[in-house]
C-alpha cells in the first residue's frame, strides 16, 4: 500500500461502553488522524460511543457472542475476507489466539492481540476458570505465537500474564500504553473555579476530599471495602475529611450498607458515573487513593498525575505506573493496616501541584493520547513497511 493511503483496521473487543480500552480508542479517533481508520467489531451493541464512532464513518461489525466460539469466528473471518483490512487489532486477554488464528488465515497482513489486564474474567475463581485459564495459558498462547505479528500490552505486567516467559525474550512484543488526552485538563482547569464547582456537588468549600473513580462491580477488582475502612480512619482523625466515590455497579448497595453502619452517610459522597473526570479531579479532589487488587494500567491514576494530583494506591499495581511516575505515585501493601493508609494519605495531601506541572508531567511520558497514537502508527507502518 501507499503512504497516501490510510490504513484500514478492524479493533475487536466486547463493546463500546464506556471502559478503559473503548475511551482509549475514541480518545484516538478524536485526533482525526488521515493516517488511519477504524472499524470494530464488537460482541455487544448499544454502547455509549457507538454514535460518535459512526460520525467518524467507523464501521461497526457485531459479531455472535464468543461462546458460540464456532459461528463467532467464521463471522470474523468473513468480515475480513470481505473488507481487506491491513491490520486486525484484538483487545483483550482470553480467546485472542483463536480469532489471530482466523486473521492469519484470512491473509491480514497486520495481526495484532493486545492484553489489557493481569487476570482472567475479573478475577472470577471456580471450577470453570481452572479450565478456561488452562487453555489460555496452552492452546491460547500456542495460537498467539503462532500467528500474531505484534503482541502488545497495556503494561509489562499485563503481557508477562499473557505470554508467561515468551513476553521478556519474544521481539514482537513491547507495551503500548493507553495515553489520556491532555487538552481536557486544560479545558477543566479554566471551566470552573474550584468553589463553584464544590457547591455544585455539595461539597463543603474547607474538605479536604479523598477522591477515588471506578467500577463497583460486579468484581471487587477496587477493593472498595478497604478503601472504605482507609476513610473511616481519616474521618476518625479530622472532621475536614470527605470521601468521593464516583462510580456505580452491582457491589453499589453492598457498599452503602458498610457507609451505613460507619454511619458516615454525610461524609462520603457517591454520585454514580462522572462525564467530567478532569474537572473532578482538578476542582473536587484533594488527593486520589486507588486500592486496587490489581490494574493492568491505571488510567486513572495517569488522570490524576495531569490534575496535579498524588497517587495513594496498593503495590500490586504495575510498575510500569508506580516505577515511572514515583515522584507522584507511592504504593503500599495490602498487607498494611488501614492506618498505614491513612498515613499515607495525609502526607499527599500536602503534595499536590499544579494542573500545568502535571500536564507537562504527562506530555513528557510515552502515556499521553498522543504518545499512543504515534506508537499506533509506528507499529503498523513498520510491518506495513510504510515510511514514517
């Protein structure tokens, strides 16, 4: 192909809710890059996105639910015997060496898998996961080693829970870091001043808020019951505190009840989802603390960097964030007490920056929304051997 040309790709994932890997991937549409251009076929339709992906002119696929694994990959293979598509891109972690199977046989030149996360089905344990991760650590990776011409992942961490050993020794594989668009914290910034913004939410103008972003459910992935308990030590200490949960899912009325016996119903705030996570941050949050079980990468945490805010998270996080940005991030155990939190937490408060110190933080990292979209393009060109 030319360099005139865009490049013509087909992104698989579930669907195009508002999750970490579809946000990524719009963020990258909004760039309007000429070089490139998206299509997805997706398991699931009625997303949030689906509309803005069509203004784009993306082409949106559904295909048959995976565990009719026969009638979805013949779907897939004629969606790409009859579109030509020079890469297919598939984001995940369980099933992605069947459908790169089917791509290398449909003769796409591109055959990308792509992990996003360090377990299996959020971390779900019983007698069907012990055959589903046996087959995703044989027959999975078999397919993927055999067939896939770059083996991508969102943090080292993710791909060495992909690959086991092959991840340090094999060349096509590297991390491809989902970047955070920058422009919308310098938007945010100028939008609000952060009393306004406050009374808006409810927020009384002296709190000093803890603020936390992120699904409750329907796996305890956040760990939002510790988070709680963190908090409940805080409160404990200084009446000025407040913690913001923005977020909502099946693990939502669990979690009210332990806000209920703490009895701090007035001072956590839980809105449910947030369409403005700069302006959050930026005018809302004192502080962020993220005690995950585990993150493939912390989108959010590289939010928080670019509102000037400082990270409190566990140290089961992936050093591809704590290692890169530890001026701005400290992890600690889960192991530690609630206290030890808590610790922590008051020390950050006091370590927060401005919005232009962390942006510039950000932009000099490989995990802006640009960074990604160039490493994109350079990962696709070179097999396509188009020059940069």
């Amino acid at each position: 192909m030319t360099s005139k040309e865009p490049i013509r790709v087909l992104h698989s994932f579930g669907s195009l809710g508002k999750g970490g890997i579809e946000t990524w991937l719009i963020n990258i549409l909004r760039l309007r890059s000429d070089e490139i251009r998206f299509d997805f076929i997706l398991g699931k339709l009625g997303g949030a996105y689906e509309e803005e992906v069509r203004s784009y002119g993306c082409r949106i696929h559904q295909a048959p639910p995976i565990r009719q694994l026969s009638k979805n990959l013949r779907f897939l293979q004629n969606v790409l015997i009859s579109n030509h598509y020079d890469v297919y891109h598939i984001h995940g972690e369980e099933f992605m060496g069947d459908s790169v199977k089917v791509a290398a046989n449909a003769g796409i030149p591109v055959r990308i898998v792509h992990c996003h996360n360090t377990v299996l089905a959020r971390g779900k344990k019983n007698f069907e996961m012990k055959i589903r991760s046996l087959r995703f650590k044989t027959m999975d990776r078999f397919r993927i080693l055999h067939n896939a011409t770059d083996i991508l992942a969102c943090s080292n961490d993710a791909g060495r829970f992909l690959l086991g050993h092959h991840w340090q020794i094999d060349s096509r594989c590297k991390p491809l870091y989902c970047g955070v668009p920058l422009d919308h914290f310098e938007k945010a910034e100028k939008s609000w001043t952060r009393h306004d913004f406050r009374a808006s939410l409810g927020i009384p103008a002296d709190a000093i808020v803890i603020g936390h972003a992120g699904s409750m459910g329907p796996s305890s992935q956040k760990n939002h019951f510790f988070l709680l308990e963190i908090f409940r030590e805080l409160a404990e200490r200084n009446s000025r505190y407040f913690l913001y949960m923005a977020g909502d899912g099946p693990l939502r009325p669990a979690i009210e009840k332990v806000v209920r016996q703490y009895g701090l119903q007035d001072r956590i705030l839980m809105p449910g989802l947030c369409n403005d996570v700069p302006s959050l941050m930026i005018h809302g949050f004192d502080v962020h603390l993220l005690p995950s079980l585990y993150e493939g990468l912390p989108v959010i945490g590289l939010e928080a960097i670019a509102s000037g805010l400082f990270t409190v998270c566990s140290d089961t996080i992936t050093r591809d964030f704590t290692g890169f940005f530890s001026q701005r991030v400290v992890p600690v155990s889960l192991k530690a007490n609630a206290s030890v939190w808590a610790d922590r937490v008051e020390e950050a408060v006091r370590r927060r920056i401005s919005v232009a110190k962390g942006i510039a933080i950000i932009a000099k990292s490989p995990f802006s929304i640009q960074a990604s979209l160039n490493n994109m393009l350079g990962i696709y060109k070179h097999r396509l051997k188009i020059s940069c």
